[in-house]
C-alpha cells in the first residue's frame, strides 16, 4: 500500500503532485508571514500626506517626540478643534468616526504602525536631539496617507544606524551600542 | 609413551580449551558467520520483544516527550529547580549520558588503536551506546533551558544585530565540544558499519535491502575500498581520541571554572574523565550481557573472556577513580576554605549523606570485592550487576556534584534543599529512549561487526613451539 | 581575559554607580523590598514557590542569630542585592551575552531577551541574588494597570536580577542631558534608596569623590562582601555597632 | 483585510500571536496588535508620554505621610514619599509601597450592592437618605477607622447637628498601640491627653519597654528617622538602644541590650531601675520608685540584679535617657501603671519637653482637642448597645471589626441585632460580608480628603489628599453619598451638610487656616489656598508646636507596683503582635504577603513563635502544626522555634487568618483576635497580652509543607547540616 503510493510519487505526475503540494504550503506560509508585516486598517484613512501638504508641522499633533520617550497621538479634542472649523470636514463621510468618538467621549482605537517590542526603551526625545529628522526613520510622508513603516524597525537596523552615528568617538560607540541603552 | 601421549591430550584439550576460551581462536566459516549476524538481526521479534518495545514507547511518549511538553508550556518550576539550585537532575542526567557515550569511543578507538584484539565483536555496541547517548545527553540539556525555542542562540550563526555566541563561556565550549563529539562519532559509527551493511545487503531482500543499499554506499569489498576504509577508520580512530577526552574536560570546566565552594577544582578534568569511563565501562558490559542473553547467536561472538577483560578495565578505571576522587577531595579539604569544608562535611553527614557512602561503596568497594576474582569477572551477569551498581554510584556522583553541592554556597542565607520534580519521569524517559533506540538497532543493523571478528580470527592461529600451543597474531595493517 | 597587571585591587574605584548600605540603622522594615518590587514590575510567586527559594525578591534582608537565648541577639540587618561588581562572575559564563557588562554605566546588564534561561550566571553569583522566572507568573486584571512603564515586564524562562533601577538613571542623564548639564549627585536615586525610613542606602555616582556615597564608602569601617573573591563589588556595608 | 475576516477577529487571532510572542520573546506582549486610544482631551499638567505626579496622604495606616504617586496615561504607577512633607519627609514603609496593589486589585467592592446584588448609586443614596429619615438620630449610629479624619468631621458635624450617635473610631492598630493608656499616662504627665511624643533621635540611650516604634506603632517612618539619629554618631556618640520585651520584635532586634523580661512586670523593671538610678544619683529617692524591692523585682521579672544595677547606671550616668512605654507592655492588667512606671523614668531622667526627651504630641492646625479611637472597652459597650438593639441603622466606614476585635467582642452576632448595616468597605471584608449593603468608597488613591497627623513630627500638620487617578470602578466617595443623601432627607440632615459635595466641605474646612500664621503656604483666596493645598499634600505650620512643660509630679505618683494578672489557665504567657508588614489591613495585597517577616522572614503565613528549648522539651519541631487554645478559643497555625523568645511566652503575629479579605488573604494563618477574651487595663485598653494559653500538637511536620519562609533553615539554624551550628 505505501510501497504502491511511494512508486506514484516517484512517476512525473507524482513529483509533480509533490511540487504543488510543496509550493502550496510554501505559499500559504509566505502569505501568513507576509499579512503580519501588511500595515494594519486603521479606524480613519489618516491623510499624513494632506496635512503636511497644508504646512502642519509633524510636532503640532506629536509634541510628545521633543520632550519624551512617546511622541503620542493627538487627542480627539485637537483634531476636532480644527476639523469642527471647517466646513468641508465638519460634515464628511470620511470623519464621521471622528466626530462620533468626539460627541460620545468615546476613544478612537488606532492601530499603531511604528512600534518596538516591549522590551526596547526607546526614547523619541534623544532622537530628536542628536539631529535625526522624523522621516529619517518613518519615512517621507508627503507620499503616504496612513502611516506605513518604510522599513522594519529591528535591532539590526537600529544598531547600525547607532554605529555610523557614533562614527570615530568611542566614548560615543560604547553609550550607543551598550546593551543597557535600550535594553532594561 | 603413556608419558607422551598423556602430553599430547593435554595439549589437544589445552588447545580445545583455548578455542573454547576464545572468539579469536574459534573460527567458524564466513558464510556461516555472516549468517548467524543476519539470524540475529532478523530474528522475528516475539511477543515479548514487543511488549517490552511498547512500553518503553509509551515511556518515551509519555515520559520524556509530554512531560517536555509541560514543561515547556509551564516552565521550569516544573522541575525541582530554584535558588539556590538553579541547576537540577537535568544536568546530572546531561553529565551522566556523556559519560556513558565516552566508553563507547574508548573502547572503539582507544582499543583499536592500542591493538586490544578483545574489543572486536562489541566495538558496534560500544560505538551505539555512544551515539544514543549524546542524543540523550542533548535532549537532557535541552530540557533544562528556559527559553528552549531560542536555542539556536548559542550557536554562532551570522546576524544583522552583531550578537555572537559568548566564547568566554563553558557552556559555549560545550555546546561546541558536545556537537563535535556527536558528529564525529557517529561518522565513526558508520564508518566500520559499510562492510556490515555490505554484508546484510547482499543477504536481504525488500526495503531493508534498499536501506542498506544506501547505507553501504556500493561497497563490494575491492582491495582499494578496504585499504581506504581502514585508512579512514585509523584516522578517525586517532581523531577521535582527543575529542573524546576534550569533551568531558570540557563538560568538566562547566562546574571547574565556576566561583562556587567544591567545584573550583584544577582536577576536575582527568576525574570526570576517569568518572565517564566508569560509568561507560559499566553501562557497555550491562549492554553486553543483555545482548548475550537475548540474542540469537551472541553466546558465539560474546564470551567471558570478553567480560573478562572488560571487568579487568573497570577495576583498573574504579582504582583511578578512586585515585582522583581521593585526590580531589584532599585538595579541597586542605584549602581550608570555610565554605568548601562545609560542603563537604554537607556531602557526608547531610540528609544525602548516605548517597555520598552509596556512592564510595558501587564505585570502590563493590568492583574491587568483585572483579579481582577471574572466575567471578567472567561470569556476564555478575560483571553485569557490577556494571549497573556502578552506573547508580557514578549517577548518585554527579548528583552529590550538581545538585547537592550547589545547595550550598557562599550565602547560607539561601541554602536550600532540592526536591526534583518533573525532571524524575523525564530522565526516565531518556533511559526508556536509551534502551528504546538500541532495541530498534538491534533489528536494523547488525549488532556484531562481522568483518572485525572474521578479520580477527584470520590473523589468530594456534602454533606449535614444541610443546607448547601458542596464540600468534599477525600483523594485517 | 585579564592579566595579572590588570587586576585592580578592590580598593580603587572601578564603578560608576555605587551604593552605601548602613546595617546598624537598617530596621529590616522591607520597605526597600516593596520599593523595588514596585518600581521594578517584579512579581509575586505565591506561597508555595515563595518558600521553595523562587521568590523573585531583587533586595532580601538577611539576617543571623548570635548566640542563645537570653544572650541572643540579631546579626545586623544584611539588605543583599546585585553587587554591580566591576568583575563580575556571572558575566563570563553566560554563553548568549544575555548578562553583559555596560561600558556605558560599568554596571552588570541583564538583557532579558537575549537570555536563554541556561541559569549558568545565578549558579555562578557568590552573593545568590538574581532570580529566575520559574513559570509565567500571573497577575490578575487590573493588577498590571500598575506596571511601570519603563522596565520590561518579564516573562517565564528569563533571568532578572536588580539593576540600579537603570531606567530612573537613564531618566536622570536624559533629562539632564536635554537641560544642558551634568547629573547631579542626589538628584535621583534608586526605589529602595528612595523609600528607606531609616536612610540606611545612599546611592550615587562612586566615581566623583564629591558625591555623598564616594564619601561614605571611603570612611574607614565599610566593608564590601566576598571581595576576596576579586569580584570588585559596588555596594559598601556599614556593619556599625 | 477581507471583509469577513473582521478586524476584532484579527485582533482576536492577533492577540493569540501576541501572547505566544511574548512568551518567545520572554517579555511583556509584543505591542504589534495592540490599539492604542488617545485621550479624547487632554488632562490638564499631562503630556504625552511624561508621568504625573500627584501628592496625597498614604492611608495605608492612619499616621498620615505624605505621598507623592507617579502616574502615566491616567494609571498610578508608583507611590513615593512626600519629600516636602514633614512627617516622613521622603520615605515611605512597606505598606505605603504596595498602597497601589489594593488599587488594583482584583478583589474590590465594584458597584454599590445589597448584599452582592449590584444596584444604582441613586438608589442607594436612596437607602442612605432613608436610614437617616426612618430612624431617630440616637438611633443611627457611625463605626469608622482612623483615616480619613475629613470624613469623620463630617459625620461629627452631621452628629452634632442632628443629635445623631457620634461617630466612634476603632482601628487595630489603636487597640494593639493601647493608645487610651498611653493618652491618660501622658495626661499625668502634661495634665491634658494626647499622644506622646518621644524624641528618639535626639537622645543617648533609649530604654523601650515593649515599644515597637520600628514597626507600626504610633508612626513609624518618623520613629525610624529618630532611630537613625539615635544610631548615627553624625553630631555626638553613637546612641544606644535597650529594649524590654518577652518576645524580641523586629524593634528589639535592633536593640543593642534585649532584656526578656517575664510579661507582666515591666513596671516593676522599670521601678527598680528608676529605684537605682536614684540611689546612685543620690538625693530624696522619689516617691514612684521607692516602692519597689530590688531583689523581689529581679525574682519575679527574671532579670538578674546586675543586669539591673548596670541599666540603673546608665540611667543615672548617661545624658539623655529616654524610656519609652509601648506594645505588649501596656496590653496587660497594669498597663497603666506599666506607662507611667516608664514616664516616671523619663521625668528622672529631666528630659521632659527637652531634646531626647518627651513632648506632647502637638496638635493638627484644624484641631482642637486631642481625641483618640475608642478603646476595646469602649468597643465593648458599642458592641453591647447594638446588641440590645439601641441602634437601628449601623454605618461602617474604614473599619473591620469582625476580623479585628476580640472574640469575647462579638460583633458579628451584635450586627444581626442592628435592623440595617451600610458598610462603605472599599474592599469586601469580614464585615462587609455581614452587612446588608455595601456602598463602595473610593480607594484612598482616588480619593479626597484630609488626615491629621497625630503624632510623629514637632509641627502641626494636616495632610492632605487629593485623587491621583480616577475612579476605576464605580464606586463613589462616602462623604459624597452622605451629603447627598443628608440632602435628601432634608431637615436638620440637609442644614448639617449645606454643601455641594466633598470638595466644597474639603474647602470649608480648610480654607480656614488661610488665616494662619506661619504655614507652610499662603494663598490670597481660598480657591489658590486649596490648590496649594493639593499641590504640596497638605498645610503645616513651620513652628514647633509640641507641648513641651510638663510636671515632674509623676515621681511622686503612687505608681501600683503590682505584677499584672493573666486571664485564662495554660503553661505559657501569649504575646499578640501586629504584623510588622500586613498591619491590619495590608493581606489583600499579594506583595505584603510576600514580604518576609522581618524577624521571622515567614511569608504569605501565620506562626507561633515557640522557644527552641521549650519545643524540644514539648517535642515539637518548626512546622509542627498546632492548636493554641485561650479561655476563649482556639487557633492553628505552624510552629516556628524562634530563638528569642522566653521559654513561658509564645508569640503570634496579627494580620492573616482572613476569612473573606480577598483572594489573597482569605483562608490563610490565623488570626490571634480569636484567642483574646475581654480583660482590661485601668485606661479600657484591652489587656491583649495578659493571657496565658495552652498549646496542643495536632500533626508533625511533613516535609514540603509548612511555613515560607526567606530564610533558609540550613543556613541560619544548621538545621540538616549534619551538626549543631
């Protein structure tokens, strides 16, 4: 019985079957792995792109990133004291989930993009002083409307960015690439 | 006449009684030995064999694999382990498997290449033992990691975070050594198994015919293909010896270069050793005597003259045992060290007392009462129960080194005793997956290497120096 | 590897941060254990892992008993806790680099997602005082509101361990930092420093001879534990008395 | 994202891969799928990302130290001292570190309930305002704890209004302090009541007769404090310590000199001491000590004459000696004579009203006179008038009674005789479990309010409180509900309290010291002076207001030199203590469960604490279990061979043995109350440690159960180490 299916596999149209088989599963596991890195949904399609393009200052909605650790998210208050000025977007479609979060007290529930495991410290506020501009890690957002990761925020990439930072000074390499500068 | 002829039958029956006596002189013909290998190995299992296989499959599934997978899935609160003995049976069952895996190799090369010609219908078990028992000794410590999914952190691997292996770390040089050893000797393993699987190829039929077939590699027993497999077996059985030693000092320096009373000891290394081959030595004539008893034939290859001679090795490697058992605790004693003399006076009069007693009495007492005697060393079962007694004291040893030791340390604020816990059905599991993968071979490979023992028997012949019959050997490399 | 020339005797000063520990006015009060257990998300094992050595304590107070009753008497309260040791044993030995020496801060690191739970480093520290995530250890809704958010919440099968609460220095040099100056000594200080009643731990930089624990620890009684064993710890006791 | 894949599947789905990250990763969940909400306004002083910290008064206990409490995105992360504060000027004990794991934990009252069914606040004002209309005033009647005092000034307010029953405090803590014994010895002393106060970190050698000012008693960080200044030779010698006690508490483990003296005759060791001292002065040997006879005292005490004769000399050659009378000492038949044995040492040794010395404690800024919780005896007759059924309505508030009195004071059958118990637990306890409603309060981290500090520091002090979350359940604060429902019930109740709500009384009672002189802060209008007030956690005055004149008449007192008498038969004396960790209230709270015992390091468990040679005489071992059994009842708990301890006298610790309390105290130790029958001290304060108890074996040790502990038995006691250490 199994000597008779293994004598099938080994015809063409067994390996063949064997190879679909394979790329099946392959796919389907490539797929899985792939769906967990697609940016999520978020509750509104934040327009990033706009909003820059009508010369609002990346710090106005997240001050957080020049004082501390979180960079933050505005709170529902804020974007509804402008939208609720203007005409065109006091009434649209697109932000009813923002005013019905306004009028009922109730949260918005985003989905954040640009995160790090729980077990990194990170720090927006070192980050922001030693020089680094916002899109040099999340990218030109002229060109996205929900925030989208232009690359994976792991270890390997911070570390190497932390490297060529501390460049020459070694007093510099040994705070950046501390284990204990990130990791407690 | 009468004078001579009374002669003659002395020496016809001192010659039959040599035969008799042993493998090397008793050749039978080639066709019938490799029948009788083939018998052995083919035997229909009976229902006794099955019923033994399957328990020790439910063992195995049940005790070493389910239990794992509680543990994994609750932690290693599981096991019996805390502070101040964060370290358990686990790494006592870790230690006591690589050195029962050490016999194997010593008795395959070290044998092989001092030219002891007694080793030569058990070199193949030997080397098993110290195949399966790295595979147990791996699975033991993986057992006691933490966080086993990330195992593949200690190996040095390329990474974009710059994150190597620590090699200031035993436990690196351990892992390393431990992989070393395994791959190393399972090539040596099969190495001397071609001829054998040659052999059962050509005397098989059906899907064991085709796994030989693959296993043999097309060996036909050309001229050249034997010269190069004896040159590779001579080079792997060089090779091997320093790993062999290498990976139990290593295993050694686990305990030896950490700061804790009774473990910082220089002699660490060369008594492990010795401890390994003790413990090896004793497992290999357990398995000997099993084999004998139960396998077709194995009355023919496995005599006393081979207990004999592996009970001549325990006694010597129990006196050196006990040559650095002495020495090593001496040496502590006389350092004087607060800590270390609590320690030992800890091993002695503790709740565990006994087992330190225990201990000095399979590993010392007991072979040398028992195996100085030639008729006493020959007899299987009696070497067999030695073997067992020893493989008890040298497991109680690295139990009074691991665990018990530990509970005591340099802040006696913590000490505590350890109770074990989920690490008890597990290292049973081993030993059921232990005896469970030699059962299996038992049926898939041949046990004896046939080709060693014909090899064997043809450079032995019985000559005539006037009177006296003397065994002469021949030199075949 | 060190050479004999590089070993430096314990009494220089190899740390960066340090601490002072006065066992005679130590009450034993375990305000320094809650302290640290509340800043530092460490979490309860419950009675029966407590008693069997799994309690995940980062400070314990020890103590002895001198003689016998009616001259009995209680040794000085001992609060032990990591050491910081400039050469510390438990570094070498970890075979993932999961427990590093900072160059940074010259404290002992324990990177809990690098650690394997290979226990090697709480196996090899004289002083016994990092604790092992025995088993995921759970704290009921809405327990967790309270954890801080600047220390990991550790998960089973890790080693943990005190770290000078190294998110309230790196808290400090940040601030400092963005304000344009130096920390200054006292400015912050560890969770159980912070709540002693008795001011019996001083924490602060052992490098600055102006700072109040370089000059406590060079008062002449102070003793530091098990330095025979050339570990170069960071923590000085008072025995007093 | 498909459709009918729904994102709260995904994240359903999601929040599985989360947890089988974490635990790969082997920390916290793997933030990826979480959502996060932003504030729909944002707090005023809150930023993204920064915490906030918030001053409050700890009301783990009711000294009043000042909290600072670290908060991030709305949660209290951490409670930390008041450093500004001037009673505990930073610190914190243990209790005050885990005031956050009641907060949240996962036991609390979370709706208003009648007995577990939840209802509508309205309708339980409802309830409230009803009880108050139903009943006459002298029938309703207010059982609170010692914090918080604003509440208790409301009810006072209410009750003086109204005619209603006024409210009586009660708490533990008072009852083991024997705070009515030491109030009327300190009324001998300065001529009014009060608190005394002891100086001990300005003094040379401190003499504590039972005192354990290191643990709970009285306020312990400042007691601490004093005890640092005592030890630590900064301005002059190194102090010393020398405590009296049966038992060596965690205090009398720091003591330099521990005398186990046999219960019951501190009083006469503190006479003759005083009786040698005099002697070797030289002088009128003073009235109080003369009394007594050396060799007598030494006899009955077991302290031996030159132990004696050596601490009369240091009271008689050193500066600075300071007795201080406290704990076991005064729960006896002669407590009071205990006290004022003690002070009458102090008035000796001239330290009254001087550094080192004794004071009265000073009062708070919006205090007029010193009052104290009622005493067991007064407990008892409260007790006996609910029982005949004088009251109908019966408020709780802070308080747990069933668990902490006596059992010869039943209060659990006395409230089946009270038509209507409204409890205002915070927390399902013993007695709110009785009650037929419970009406959530706030937890003191989400609540208002204010404590008068009673005693611990040289100024007048009112702490004060302010919530440093919101409320995470729904639960309202009691004095709201009381206003509220005083207004429903309108007349006299509705006058009483004239006020919107809580703060608007909160501001009424203390805007009045905008007036004062010499506080902490002044503020031009009493909405500035209220957020002062909030802002640094309170209002102190920054003069020292102890009451330092008082009579040295004490030496002159007839003090009864009498031993004191021990209720009940049985071979051994017994000594209750507070649980220096879990105190009254703290067995809710997983991590004070986990503390070690500071002497015993015993963890999440109750002990007896038995005199190594006594249990080999017994034959009993560490981990024995046994029944302890007092006239009036009988508890298990482990044995513990504790090495200092007389070999008469056995000790239980007070705080476990919790029947409901939570998951974490429920089912666990014993509680002592259970052995304590009704016997009193001259003051009414309960003679808790003047029983003597009988001990039974029940089962041995059997290995791997028994109690927690830190310590390890090898390393400390020897024990299987294969010798006698």
């Amino acid at each position: 019985m199994i000597k008779k299916f293994f004598d099938w596999l080994k015809q063409p149209l067994g390996l063949i079957a064997v190879g679909i088989v394979f790329l099946a599963l392959f796919s389907a596991a490539t797929y899985g792995i792939y769906t967990t890195q697609q940016t999520p949904e978020q509750p509104i399609d934040f327009p990033h792109n706009k909003h820059i393009s009508f010369g609002i200052q990346c710090l106005y909605c997240h001050p957080g990133a020049s004082k501390g650790p979180a960079a933050g998210i505005p709170s529902q208050a804020k974007c509804w004291a402008c939208h609720n000025q203007i005409v065109k977007t006091r009434d649209s479609a697109l932000l009813a989930p923002l005013k019905d979060a306004v009028m009922s007290g109730e949260s918005i529930e985003w989905v954040p993009v640009a995160i790090v495991p729980d077990f990194v410290q990170f720090n927006h506020r070192a980050h922001v002083a030693a020089g680094k501009n916002c899109e040099d890690c999340h990218g030109d957002l002229t060109k996205m409307t929900i925030y989208e990761n232009p690359q994976v925020f792991n270890m390997g990439w911070c570390l190497n960015c932390h490297i060529e930072t501390a460049g020459d000074d070694q007093e510099k390499l040994i705070k950046l690439s501390d284990c204990g500068t990130c990791h407690y | 006449m009468s004078d001579n002829k009374h002669h003659a039958d002395a020496a016809q029956s001192h010659e039959e009684h040599l035969r008799e006596k042993h493998l090397m002189l008793d050749p039978l013909p080639r066709g019938r030995m490799n029948e009788m290998v083939m018998e052995s190995m083919m035997e229909k299992p009976t229902w006794k064999f099955w019923l033994v296989f399957g328990f020790l499959a439910f063992v195995v599934v049940y005790f070493l694999f389910y239990q794992w997978g509680v543990l994994i899935v609750k932690g290693q609160g599981e096991a019996g382990v805390m502070r101040p003995d964060y370290w358990g049976i686990f790494l006592v069952n870790t230690v006591f498997w690589i050195g029962i895996s050490h016999a194997g190799t010593f008795i395959s090369a070290i044998l092989r290449v001092f030219k002891a010609e007694f080793r030569r219908p058990f070199t193949r078990a030997a080397e098993l033992m110290t195949t399966f028992g790295l595979v147990q000794a791996g699975f033991s410590i993986f057992m006691h990691m933490g966080r086993v999914w990330v195992f593949y952190w200690l190996l040095p691997y390329p990474n974009q975070r710059m994150l190597w292996p620590n090699l200031h770390s035993p436990l690196t040089w351990d892992l390393l050594a431990i992989t070393t050893y395994l791959l190393s000797s399972t090539m040596y393993l099969f190495l001397p198994l071609i001829p054998d699987v040659a052999m059962a190829r050509d005397r098989s039929t059906g899907w064991r015919k085709n796994i030989y077939k693959v296993l043999a590699l097309g060996f036909r027993g050309t001229e050249g293909e034997w010269t190069h497999l004896r040159a590779a077996m001579n080079i792997f059985a060089f090779a091997i010896s320093p790993v062999m030693f290498s990976v139990h000092t290593i295993v050694s320096w686990d305990f030896a270069a950490a700061t804790r009373p009774g473990w910082s000891s220089t002699i660490f290394g060369p008594y492990f050793i010795v401890g390994a081959l003790h413990s090896g030595m004793g497992a290999a004539v357990v398995v000997l005597a099993v084999i004998r008893g139960t396998m077709k034939h194995m009355d023919y290859f496995v005599r006393g003259e081979h207990f004999d001679a592996i009970g001549k090795l325990m006694l010597i490697i129990s006196m050196a045992w006990a040559y650095f058992f002495f020495n090593d605790y001496m040496v502590q004693w006389y350092g004087g060290d607060k800590w270390t003399q609590q320690l030992l006076h800890f091993h002695e009069a503790g709740p565990l007392g006994w087992m330190w007693f225990a201990m000095l009495f399979t590993n010392i007492v007991l072979p040398w009462a028992i195996l100085w005697n030639p008729k006493w060393r020959a007899n299987p079962w009696l070497v067999g129960f030695v073997g067992i007694a020893i493989n008890v004291g040298m497991w109680f040893e690295r139990y009074i080194i691991i665990p018990i030791s530990v509970t005591i340390n340099r802040m006696p604020f913590t000490w505590r005793m350890y109770t074990p816990g989920i690490e008890v059905p597990m290292g049973i599991g081993t030993v059921a997956l232990f005896i469970l993968l030699y059962m299996a071979a038992s049926k898939l490979i041949p046990l004896i290497p046939v080709w060693e023992v014909q090899e064997g028997q043809m450079a032995h012949e019985l000559k005539k120096f006037g009177r006296e019959t003397v065994v002469s050997v021949s030199e075949l490399e | 590897m060190i050479r004999p020339e590089e070993i430096k005797m314990s009494t220089e000063e190899t740390g960066k941060w340090g601490m002072v520990i006065d066992q005679d006015i130590c009450t034993g009060c375990q305000a320094c254990v809650a302290a640290c257990a509340m800043e530092n998300n460490i979490t309860f094992v419950g009675e029966e892992d407590a008693g069997y050595g799994r309690s995940m304590h980062w400070i314990r107070i020890e103590r002895f008993w001198e003689g016998e009753y009616p001259e009995v008497k209680m040794t000085p309260q001992q609060p032990m806790l990591c050491q910081q040791c400039g050469h510390a044993t438990c570094e070498p030995v970890c075979p993932a680099f999961a427990t590093v020496h900072s160059q940074a801060e010259q404290l002992n690191l324990q990177v809990y997602n690098r650690c394997v739970g290979t226990r090697y480093c709480a196996n090899n520290c004289p002083y016994q005082v990092r604790a092992f995530n025995w088993r995921d250890y759970q704290r009921p809704e809405p327990l967790p509101n309270q954890f801080n958010p600047d220390v990991t919440v550790r998960r089973m099968g890790v080693m943990e361990k005190c770290t000078f609460c190294i998110q309230r220095i790196h808290k400090a040099q940040d601030k400092a930092k963005s304000e344009g100056r130096e920390v200054m000594d006292g400015e912050f200080t560890t969770a159980c420093a912070q709540a002693c009643p008795a001011n019996a731990i001083v924490f602060g930089r052992v490098d600055n001879p102006e700072s109040l624990v370089s000059q406590l620890s060079h008062k002449g009684h102070g003793v530091k534990h098990l330095e025979e064993l050339g570990t170069l710890p960071n923590v000085t006791y008072f025995k007093g008395g | 994202m498909s459709e009918q894949f729904s994102r709260r599947d995904f994240l359903k789905l999601a929040g599985l891969g989360a947890a089988t990250t974490a635990i790969l990763t082997g920390c916290g969940p793997a933030s990826r799928y979480v959502k996060r909400e932003p504030y729909q306004q944002m707090p005023e002083y809150n930023s993204v990302g920064q915490s906030t910290y918030y001053a409050t008064t700890c009301r783990e206990c009711a000294a009043g130290c000042g909290l600072v409490v670290r908060t991030y995105q709305g949660r209290a992360i951490k409670t930390e001292g008041n450093a500004s504060h001037p009673l505990n000027l930073g610190k914190t004990c243990a209790r005050g570190q885990a005031t956050l794991q009641g907060l949240y934990n996962p036991d609390r009252v979370t709706d208003p309930n009648k007995t577990g069914s939840a209802m509508e606040w309205d309708a339980a004002i409802q309830v409230v305002a009803d009880a108050l209309k139903k009943y006459k005033p002298d029938e309703i009647a207010f059982l609170m704890g010692m914090a918080p005092d604003h509440l208790f000034d409301l009810v006072t307010d209410m009750a003086n209004a109204t005619g209603m029953n006024a409210p009586i405090r009660f708490g533990a803590l008072g009852m083991f302090e024997a705070r009515a014994t030491l109030s009327k010895a300190a009324e001998t002393l300065f001529g009014q009541a009060g608190l005394p106060f002891f100086d001990v970190g300005g003094a040379q050698v401190v003499l504590s007769f039972g005192a354990n000012f290191l643990e709970t008693w009285l306020s312990p960080i400042p007691y601490t404090r004093g005890f640092t200044g005592l030890r630590e030779a900064k301005t002059k010698l190194r102090g010393k310590f020398v405590q009296f006690e049966a038992r060596m508490s965690a205090t009398g483990g720091k003591a330099d000199e521990w005398v186990p003296l046999r219960p019951g005759t501190e009083a006469l060791v503190a006479l003759a001491i005083g009786q040698i001292a005099a002697e070797i002065r030289g002088g009128a040997m003073p009235k109080a000590f003369s009394s007594v006879d050396l060799l007598d005292v030494a006899s009955k005490s077991g302290v031996k004459l030159e132990a004696l004769e050596h601490l009369g000399e240091l009271v008689a050659t050193t500066n600075g000696v300071l007795a201080i009378p406290g704990g076991p000492a005064l729960g006896q038949s002669n407590g009071l004579a205990v006290a004022e044995a003690v002070l009458a040492l102090n008035a000796f040794a001239e330290n009254i009203g001087k550094p080192g010395g004794v004071y009265l404690s000073a009062l708070a800024p919006n205090q007029t006179e010193a009052n104290r919780p009622a005493s067991a005896k007064e407990m008892q007759e409260f007790v006996e008038k609910m029982a005949s059924g004088a009251f109908k309505v019966l408020f709780v508030h802070g308080v747990n009674p069933v668990f902490e009195l006596p059992k010869s004071i039943d209060f659990k059958s006395a409230m089946g005789s009270v038509e209507q118990v409204i409890s205002f637990a915070t927390f399902p306890d013993e007695t709110s479990a009785e009650a037929d409603y419970i009406f959530p309060d706030h937890h003191g981290l989400e609540s208002w309010g204010y404590q008068r500090v009673a005693t611990g520091t040289a100024q007048p002090v009112l702490s004060g409180a302010q919530p440093v979350v919101s409320p995470f359940y729904n639960t309202r604060a009691t004095a709201d509900v009381l206003i509220a429902a005083a207004q429903l019930a309108g007349g006299k109740f509705a006058e009483a309290l004239p006020y919107k709500d809580e703060v608007e009384f909160l501001q009424t009672k203390v805007s009045s010291l905008m007036s004062e002189s010499d506080g902490s802060f002044t503020a031009p209008d009493a909405f500035t002076f209220m957020a002062y007030f909030q802002q640094y956690g309170g209002w102190w005055k920054n003069t020292d207001a102890r009451l330092s004149s008082g009579t040295s008449g004490i030496l002159n007192a007839n003090i009864s030199a009498e031993e004191a008498q021990f209720a009940g038969e049985g071979e051994f004396f017994f000594v209750p203590f507070v649980s220096p960790t879990l105190a009254e209230a703290g067995a809710n709270k997983p991590w004070l469960q986990e503390l070690p015992d500071p002497t015993t390091t015993v963890m999440w468990n109750t002990w007896v604490e038995i005199n190594p040679e006594t249990a080999h005489e017994l034959g009993l071992h560490n981990d024995d279990m046994v029944k302890v059994i007092s006239e009036v009842g009988e508890v298990q708990a482990y044995v513990y061979l504790y090495p200092a301890i007389r070999p008469d006298t056995i000790a239980m610790p007070f705080g476990q043995g919790h029947t409901a309390y939570g998951r974490y105290a429920e089912n666990r130790g014993a509680n002592p109350a259970n052995l304590l029958g009704g016997h009193f001290n001259e003051a009414g304060d309960l003679a808790f440690a003047g029983m003597r108890v009988k001990i039974e074996k029940i089962s041995s040790a059997v290995s791997g159960v028994g109690l927690s502990r830190m310590e390890s038995r090898m390393g400390v006691y020897g024990e299987a180490l294969g010798e006698e250490h």
